[in-house]
C-alpha cells in the first residue's frame, strides 16, 4: 500500500506500545492439524507401550535362562552327557526364539520411528505455524510514522510496502520493530531531502521508501528497504570515522570505497551535523546490525550518491531450529549454522600463503585471510597424539579442512580438525546465569546426549581479527608468569573451597580462600591478586 498526505493521521509517538500483543490470534485452520497430530501421538504411544511390554518379557526370559545357567554351574556333580545335550539342544531353541522375538521387536521399532519421526516434523511445522503472524501486524504504524516525521522535517514522502501478507515468526516480528524502525527513520533524516532540494537534483519533490518482504529458499525471508535520495558520501563517512577515532588517518588511506561505506555500522560513526531524535549519536545502524546478527540474519547495504540507499536484511522466518554443520576441534565439538557457511572444503597446506604476517588462501581467484578456529576460540594448545584427528586411509595429513563463514560483508576462512555432519539444530539457552557468553550463542542435545555449544558467528569474525593481530606470548612466558600468580578463590561450599585450594597451590600458586562474596571483596581490597576464582552464584554479593 502507498500512503499519501490526504490520508488522517494517527498520533505516533516514541510512547506507542508494543505492535504485538502478548495473545496471538490462532486461526481454526492452524488448530484442526494440532488436534489430528495429537490423536496420533495416542497411538503411537500405545505401539510405544506394547513394544516396552515384549522387551520386559524378553529381558525377563534372559534373567530366567542366567539364573539356570548358575544353579548348573555351582551343581557340585558333574552332570551326564546326556543332560548336558538336552541343556545344549534347550540354548539353542532359546536362543532362536530370542532371536525372533527381537527381530520382530527391531522390525516394529524401525517402523514406528519412522512413523514417529514424521509425526514430530510435522507437529513441529504444526506449531511453527501457529506462531506465524503476518508481516502487516509489524508494519501497520509505519505509515503514520513516515507521514508524522516528513511533516515535522517539513519533507513529502511516500512508504510503500509489499509483501505484508507474509508469515513470520512472532519472536522475529517483535525484535524487528526497532531495527526497522531505524532504517526507515534513517532514510528519512539522512536519504531524502526537502522538496527545493530534490527539484535542483532532477527528481520529483516527492520522495520514496519502499519496504518489502519476500520469501526466500530454505526458509529465509529478505526483507529491503529503500529510497530514491540522496546517497551515503563516502568522504563525509570517512571524516566521521576519522573524528570519532574509529580510524586514524594513515589506516583511512588504504580502505577502498565499499570498506569505507561500511564504517556507518561502526558505533560512534555518524554524517549528521546534529544531534537529533532520529539520528546524529552514531548508535542507529550499530543497533540494527547488532539486532540482525542476534537473528542469526545477515545485513547487506548498498548506495549510490545522488540515487539511493538499500538496506537487504536476510532471516530465518522461524526461531525453533535450522540447519547446522558439526565440527570438531581436538575432542570438542561445535555447531556452525548453515545459514552462515559459504563453503566447506580441504586444501593442501602448501596452497596456504602468508602475507603481512597473516595466513592467507585464494578461493575464485579471491584472496580470503586463514585464522585457527582453535586459537580464536582460545582452546589451548594440543600436545600429544590423543587429539590429532582420525583421517581416512585415502587422505593425508598435508591437508587441512576449512569452512568459510560469512556475515554481512565479512568473509573468512577457519580452519578446523574435522567437518563431520549435518543437523537439524534446536538450539537452548545457556540460561539465566549465563546470559551473555562471547563466541557462543546457544547450544543443542545430538542424538548421543552430548551437549555441544552452537558459535556466534558475528562474535566469531570479530574475535578472528583480534586473533590475527594479537601477538601471542611463547609458553615458557605463560609459564613464568602462572608460576609466580597469586589466585583468590571465593566458594562458598567448604569441599570444592579445599579441593581447589589443593590443586591450584600442587600448581605452584600461591591461594587465598574467602568464603563467600563479602568476604572475598574484602580480601580483594586489602591485597593484590592476579587472577579470582569464583562460583557463579556467589552468596553476600
């Protein structure tokens, strides 16, 4: 739709609650599949229940067969051939029969989890749905937005907007608020100017903001925002960085243009002479990338001076589960969502070139930087054998696997151990005490039971950087320093106080304990120590 200034305009403030409600309205459509789905999970519950009986009588003739076998054993005659034939002849047909039994078992099971696989996809799709809003919940005060600001900056424009019929995670919809918000708000205060000013520029005194909404393969959805003004100025970028000291002016020489357009995600980085409510502080397109990445989404621009600005934001259309790659470093594992790699592949060691100090490899005659996911994950270093990975017979050790990872602009190359599998990846919190943790932002349950961290792949790129241009210490350094550290440990359980206390002074440090939080700060401020050792949830403080 297209609004236009005739239209009444309803009061739009910064005070506007929420666009989405805390009750969703479930249509009877969305509720007649859950209901059906939930009958036959009856019945697979029911086969479930008939096989666990037969698997109770099966382990019940084994311990019946077992406790025979013992009475024979400690039978102080050794019993006839004869006897010994018959007991022969009675294994055997036990054994047959067993073997039947569990055959018949096994054929049931691989039946009914199939079936019960299926049954799961489709609950899970069931109630993705349910949580599915259409994208005109989100947009339906963007107009009046739009209106009540070109009016207060004394600007005509118009915001058109397609694809609002679009379903969407409700969990994603909320977090895009703002983020949008943004944009629109930014291509209105910096991208279209006032109506004399379009006029001497050739265009109409009418500006645009298109949004739009498209649903993508593998259950992604692209989502652009665009207008016709007047273009992002690289040199007004470039003296904005230079000012706020992202960049010093020596650094600022080398950039090309699409790296120095892409310094406005950079907080602190602003081209408004003034600070206003809608732009000016530099926080605005930091904000929305940062909102983006938490998505596990990805944010691409593209401008061109005097034209126009396009803002391509690419998400999931649901939070519950995507695709991942598993990989391993040493005996650790990891998962990389899929939406974030590029490419996976081995190469030779001796195609690894070095420049400026930095591991460098050429993909499509593009030069991509090399860096270790162990070391920028600050794994440490492996020594012995246990940890080098198991390699094919066909395979040597001169080559090395390497995944590529993209996000937003950002391309690098990671070298791991093994690229093992992939999987559909229900990703969990790390909990309340854990609400933040670098590099990691979640983690899943394999079918083994094994929990396994999920990385953050925007954190990911960051700390590649950092890691390229870290200078690390040689190990007898680290040595020489641990050696001579001073460590307070504050737990308030008196067994791991002790057992801690014990391993780390066996280490050469030299331990104070503090029992509790009050304590340890105490003893913090009287002496000086190197490094504290604390429990998560630490009493008094």
């Amino acid at each position: 739709f297209v609004t236009s200034e005739t239209e009444p305009t309803p009061e739009f403030s910064k005070s506007t609650k929420p666009v989405l409600a805390e009750v969703v309205r479930i249509p009877i459509s969305k509720l007649d599949p859950l209901l059906l789905q939930a009958e036959e999970f009856m019945q697979t519950k029911i086969s479930f229940n008939q096989l666990t009986n037969e698997l109770t009588e099966i382990l019940v003739e084994v311990v019946a067969w077992k406790t025979e076998s013992l009475k024979l054993r400690g039978h102080r005659l050794m019993p006839s051939v004869a006897k010994l034939n018959e007991w022969q002849e009675g294994n055997e047909l036990r054994l047959n029969n067993l073997e039947n039994h569990l055959a018949t078992i096994t054929r049931s099971m691989e039946k009914e989890r199939y079936s019960f696989d299926h049954l799961v996809e489709d609950h899970l799709d069931a109630m993705k749905q349910v949580l599915m809003l259409p994208v005109s919940f989100l947009v339906e005060v963007f107009p009046a937005m739009v209106r009540k600001i070109s009016r207060e900056q004394q600007k005509e424009i118009d915001i058109i907007i397609s694809g609002s019929e679009l379903e969407i995670d409700k969990r994603i919809l909320e977090e895009l608020k703002d983020p949008l918000i943004h944009l629109i708000r930014n291509s209105i205060d910096h991208g279209i100017g006032k109506p004399k000013d379009r006029l001497l520029q050739n265009k109409p005194s009418r500006g645009i903001i298109t949004l739009s909404f498209t649903a993508k393969e593998s259950g992604l959805v692209e989502i652009t925002i665009s207008d016709d003004g007047k273009g992002i100025n690289k040199d007004q970028v470039l003296k904005a960085a230079i000012k706020s000291g992202t960049l010093t002016g020596e650094t600022a020489e080398k950039l090309d243009r699409d790296e120095i357009i892409s310094l406005i995600f950079q907080s602190g980085v602003s081209t408004s002479s003034i600070i206003t409510d809608l732009s000016g502080r530099g926080l605005g397109l930091s904000i929305v990338r940062e909102k983006v990445e938490k998505l596990n989404g990805r944010l691409f621009m593209e401008t061109t001076e005097r034209k126009g600005t396009t803002f391509r934001i690419l998400l999931p259309m649901t939070l519950a589960t995507f695709r991942g790659i598993l990989i391993s470093l040493g005996e650790l594992m990891f998962i990389l969502p899929m939406m974030n790699v590029e490419r996976v592949m081995r190469m030779k060691s001796e195609d690894i070139t070095t420049i400026k100090n930095h591991q460098t490899i050429r993909i499509n005659e593009q030069i991509l930087s090399l860096v270790n996911l162990a070391e920028v994950l600050g794994l440490p270093e492996r020594r012995n054998e246990l940890f080098r990975p198991q390699f094919k017979e066909t395979e040597s050790l001169d080559y090395i696997r390497i995944v590529i990872l993209v996000s937003g602009e950002s391309r690098i190359a990671f070298q791991v151990d093994e690229i093992l599998d992939e999987h559909q990846v229900l990703v969990k919190g790390l909990g309340k005490l854990l609400h933040r943790v670098k590099n990691i932002s979640g983690a899943t349950i394999l079918g083994s039971g094994k929990i396994v961290p999920v990385l953050h792949i925007a954190d990911l790129m960051k700390s590649a950087v950092h890691s390229a241009e870290r200078i690390r210490e040689t190990s007898g350094e680290q040595k020489t320093m641990m050696k001579s550290g001073k460590i307070l440990i504050a737990e308030d359980s008196i067994t791991s106080r002790t057992l801690l206390k014990n391993i780390l002074e066996t280490a050469g440090y030299i331990v104070t304990t503090a029992v509790d939080g009050a304590d340890a700060y105490t003893r913090a401020k009287s002496e000086e120590f190197d490094l504290i050792v604390s429990d998560v949830d630490m009493p008094r403080m």
